[in-house]
C-alpha cells in the first residue's frame, strides 16, 4: 500500500504529512475498560417512547396538539365560566358584534356566541372522537379478522360492507332517532353503524399484506398460536397506522355531525353544535357575517390540529423516516 | 379479463340485490307514510294506497318492485305524484354530473400538479405551500367553503353570480367549492405517494442507467405513484357525480343532490329506492373501473392472468 507522504502546498514547498519516525513517547497505554466496553451508551428506547420523542420534535403535531388540549379545557369550563347561559336571550343585542360584554358577539336571537361556541365544541368534539374512537376499534378487528384468515369470512364480511356501504346514511340516522331519540347518543350511534368500513377495509389491507411477511411463517413454522402472532406481531406493527388513521378519522366524524345538523337531523334546539351554528350564521351571512366567521374558525382550527397530529403521528410511526430529521 | 368482468358483474348484481332488499324493508320502518303531509280527502287517500299497491302484503309489493325493476321501472315517485322515479332521475342527474365532472376535472389537474410539485421541490417554499392548501383544503367543510365563495366573489367582489345553473359563468362558483376537498385530497395522496416512490429501487436503477430527470419523474415516478390516487378515486367519482345536496342547495343547482334529503324527509319510498339503486349501481361500476384501470397502469396486478 503506497501512502504519499509529502504534500506540496501551494507556496511549492514540500510538506511531509506523516512523520517519519513517530516518537512512542508521546503516546500511552489506557488499557481495555472491560466493564465499559460493553455498556449502551444510549438508552434503548421502546417503539412508543421513540415515536413520542420524534413526536415532540415535529412542530406543526406539537403545537396541533397544544391547540386541542385549550379547545377542550375551553369547551368544559368556558360555559361554565362564563356568566350568560347558552339559551338566554337578549333582544337589545341581536346580532352585535365583538365587543368586551359579549366576546365573540351575539347571534339573532342575542345569544352569546362565545358560550354558544364552546357549547358547540362539547357536542361536535364528543361526537367526533367516540364516533372515530368506536369506529376505529370495531373496524380493526373485524378488518384484521377479514385479512389474517381470509376466506370464506372475508368473502361474506366484503359483501356486508358493500351493502352497507350503499345504504342511504340518512335512512340509518333517522331510524335510529326512532328507536333510541334525539340527541347526542343518537349521532354517535349512527355514524358508528357504517363508520367502520373505512377502517375495516383499511385494516384488512395491512393485515392481509403483513400476514405474509417473512417473520410472521417464521413464527408459524416455529408453531406459535394464530391468537399470540396476532397480538404479538401483527398488532404492534400497524398500531401506529391504526392511531394515525383514527386521528385522520375525527375530522371526518365532525363534517358528518355538521352535516346532519346542517339538513336538521342533528341535536334539537336549544342545543347546539358547530354545524348547527354554522347553519344559523349561514343564513346571517349578509347581515351578521362574524357569526360564521368564528365558528369556521373554531371548526377550521381543530380541523387542522386534527390533521397535523396525525400527520405527525404517521412521520413518528413510519420507523423508516427513524434518524432522518 | 373476461371471465373476471363477468365474475365481478354477477357479484354486483347480487350485491345490489340484496342492498334493494335491505332498504326496501328500512324504509318502512321509517316513522310516518308516505301520504300524510298532504291535506288529502280519505277516499282519494284511498285510491292513492291501492294505486301503489300499500293495500297488498309486503312481501308482494316486494316482487312487484323487483319485477318492475327488471323491466328498468323505478315507479312514481309517491310526493311529486305526476312523475316517475326515472323522469325525474333522467331530468337531474345530468346537472349533477356537468357540475361533478367540471368539478372532477378541476380536482384532478389541480390536485395532481400541486401534489407532483410539492413531491418534486420537497422541503422548499412551494412545498410548504401545497401542504398548507391541502390541509386547508381538508379541514373546511364543504357548506362554509360555498359560503365564502359566495360572499367574496359574488356578494362583495360582485365577479361571479352566486346562483342559478345555465351558463360557463355560473358553474364556476359550484364547481370550485365541489372540487376543493377532492383536489386537497388528491394532492395529498399524490405527495405522499410520490415520496414514497422515489425510495424505491427502480428509480435507483432507471437513475443510474443515466435516464434524464424528466424521464424518471414521468415513466417511473409518476406511473408508479398513481396508484393510491386511482384508488381513492371509485368511490369520489361515484359521490361527486351522483349529486351533493349542500352545494346543489346552496348554488340553486337543479341536480339529484336535493332528492337523497326530500325523498328521506317526505317518506318518498320508491325515490328513496330509486336514488339507492342508482347510487349503488354507480357505485359499484366506477370501483370495477378502478379495479380495471389498477391493471391498465401497473401490469403487475393484472388480472386473469
């Protein structure tokens, strides 16, 4: 092996890089530390400390999640807090704007917005997060069972989501209004009634290709039970799609609750919820525009926490994306 | 190929069978009849039942639905008493589809450059800001998004009429406010696919064959990325041309969109079932499109073969 040993610098004198002869003085015997040698240097982190920590590091995620925890402090003690009640009327003040007695105004029947609002909140995130929540649960494990065995099962399960799939979701809600009533209950059971189907297919799709990984024949082949490579091996590898897909799931669950209040099959009056308030500030679009305003901004901002926590749920999950930042 | 499209043509058929029958028997349990909202004399009351055959057993109303429905007969609607189901189908369902198609179209060209462009200029300025229009895109709902398109450019600006369907300047407005979520979505799907794809060992090997840029991002990139995009287009497509009653509504569009709430609230059974029959054919054709078109774009998933 040949080394060059001089370098010559730009002045054109030659510089020798290595000495020739090293002088062993200069150096010492530390010794092998044995007990040191060995020792990780790092803490070993699980998966769930790992995605956190990489969670934390994701900006947009962290202050999403800031901004969600406020909206839900606000929306339990806010009406608490406040000193005008979500139903109480004032004439003098039908459609006032902003001010300091009324922070977000009133609506057309002088209402307080801003009770109004965080009432609102209490409804629409109630029922996007259980909806997603249930939803998501139900749609895993009918998915995962669809995709792990397959077959007949699969065939049949398929066949049901496809009907379901196509019935009128008007239909369901207004019978389930009939046998269970009108309120908040009502919109979580229906949307959960066809709700699962996003996550049931979604989840039959990851089950149905990470059954066949290599991992998970060599678990067979060494004659573990289908029941502890579910839970040990196929479950902890798409948890983290399936809380990504759930926190994606919420802000569908929230349209859907607007929605029905929007064409009247949601709670009853005087309650309300953002879609209901974006109703009545629909039709007061000309004549009391900050009516609308506001709870789109409310419905918007959590809309985009939503969306940014699951965003950074997925970069935090994906454990190819690991080391990159 | 054959013998798949006729598998999955058969399979449809009983799917769409049994989703007949299903809301046949839902709708009746619906609280109300079809013929109370109106002040009718108790014997025109009367003739109306057995004109609809109310007065039979149900099961036979059943076979009579299904035999009718063999001929194409989707019945009389039971609230607009002068019209069939297919009249008023066959009347509303091309405004549905000219505003979802132009919608449609606005959605995908949009929605597919932005998503290519951000994939392509990753982590600088123009990515940032095909994200925020996506996540913005996403998280409005569709009846504030036509309000504010509403108030800005016809109320305020006065550029564009607010409603109304007859001509180019009128379905700009519907047609914007229908595209944005799907064109949000699209983008979305595409970026991320795309960033996906480009990890992949093929565009490693196309790039050191020494294939140009343009060259990989188009026969390599692209091709292979579509693929999410094709699939959540089914049941998109299916949804934006079959009508949507808060923009229709809101625009005075005289499309289907209105028919799935009024025929729900007045009890209108064979408007109800007619709408579901459509809606689920259509359903069904457009993801056996999609399912045929995953074997156009990728050869690998080719079926029957």
């Amino acid at each position: 092996m040949s080394r060059k040993k001089n370098v010559r610098m730009p002045s054109g004198e030659v510089v020798p890089v290595v000495p020739d002869k090293l002088d062993p003085e200069l150096f010492t015997v530390v010794g092998r530390n044995t007990a040191r040698m060995e020792s990780i240097s790092r803490p070993s982190l699980t998966f769930w400390q790992d995605a956190w920590r990489r969670f934390k590091k994701n900006k947009p995620a962290f202050i999403g999640m800031i901004l969600l925890a406020l909206y839900i402090i606000l929306a339990i003690f806010a009406p608490m807090l406040s000193k005008y009640s979500y139903t109480a009327m004032d004439a003098a003040n039908r459609n006032a704007g902003p001010s300091l007695v009324h922070w977000l105004g009133c609506d057309d029947t002088g209402r307080d917005i801003w009770v109004r609002m965080w009432m609102g909140a209490r409804v629409s995130l109630t029922v996007g997060f259980f909806a997603a929540f249930i939803n998501a649960v139900v749609g895993a494990i009918l998915g995962g069972l669809c995709g792990y065995y397959g077959g007949a099962l699969d065939m049949i399960m398929m066949r049901i989501v496809d009907v379901l799939y196509g019935i009128p979701s008007l239909i369901i809600t207004i019978l389930v209004m009939v046998v269970v009533g009108r309120g908040v209950h009502t919109l979580i059971i229906a949307m959960c009634i066809i709700g699962w189907i996003g996550s049931c297919r979604f989840t039959r799709g990851e089950v149905y290709r990470l059954k066949n990984q290599d991992y998970v024949a060599a678990a067979k082949v060494l004659g573990v039970r289908d029941f502890i490579i579910i839970v040990r091996h196929i479950i902890p590898n798409i948890m983290g799609m399936l809380v990504t897909n759930l926190c994606m799931a919420i802000p569908g669950a929230i349209f859907q609750e607007a929605f029905l209040s929007y064409i009247g099959l949601g709670i009853a009056p005087p309650n309300c919820s953002w879609g209901i308030l974006a109703k009545e500030g629909i039709k007061l679009l000309r004549v009391a525009p900050h009516q609308v305003l506001f709870t789109a901004f409310f419905i918007c901002t959590t809309m985009l926490s939503l969306t940014m926590i699951g965003d950074g749920l997925r970069d935090a999950f994906d454990p190819r994306l690991r080391g990159t930042e | 190929m054959g013998k798949y499209i006729v598998k999955r043509v058969i399979a449809a058929v009983i799917t769409l069978l049994v989703l007949i029958t299903v809301v046949f028997f839902l709708v009746r349990l619906m609280p109300g009849e079809p013929f109370t909202s109106e002040k009718l004399n108790p014997i025109v009351k009367e003739n109306m039942i057995k004109y609809y055959g109310f007065d039979k057993p149900l099961i036979v109303q059943y076979f009579q639905y299904l035999g009718n429905l063999l001929h194409g007969n989707l019945g009389y609607s039971m609230k607009f008493t002068n019209k069939t189901v297919n009249y008023i189908i066959g009347s509303t369902f091309p405004y549905s589809a000219d505003l979802g198609l132009r919608a449609l179209a606005i959605a995908l060209a949009f929605g597919l450059l932005l998503g290519i462009l951000a994939a392509l200029n990753r982590g600088n300025k123009l990515d940032v800001f095909c994200v925020i229009l996506a996540i913005i895109g996403t998280s409005i709902p569709d009846f504030i998004m036509g309000a504010f398109l509403q108030l800005v450019f016809g109320i305020k600006l006065k550029w564009l009429p607010v409603a109304q369907y007859t001509d180019f300047k009128h379905t700009i407005l519907p047609s914007l406010s229908l595209a944005f979520y799907t064109m949000a979505s699209v983008s979305r799907t595409m970026r991320a696919s795309m960033l996906e794809v480009v990890q992949q060992d093929y565009i490693k090997t196309a790039r050191a064959k020494g294939l140009s840029n343009l060259r990989i991002t188009w026969k390599h990139q692209i091709r292979n990325a579509i693929m999410p995009v094709i699939t959540i287009m089914g049941p998109t497509v299916a949804a934006v041309l079959t009508g949507t009653f808060v923009i229709e509504s809101m625009y005075a569009v005289p499309g289907m969109g209105k028919y799935y709430v009024d025929s729900t609230n007045n009890n209108d059974y064979s408007m109800i079932l007619g709408m579901t029959v459509f809606y689920g054919a259509f359903l069904i054709f457009c993801n056996l499109l999609v399912d045929i078109l995953y074997g156009v774009v990728d050869p690998r998933v080719r079926v029957g073969k």
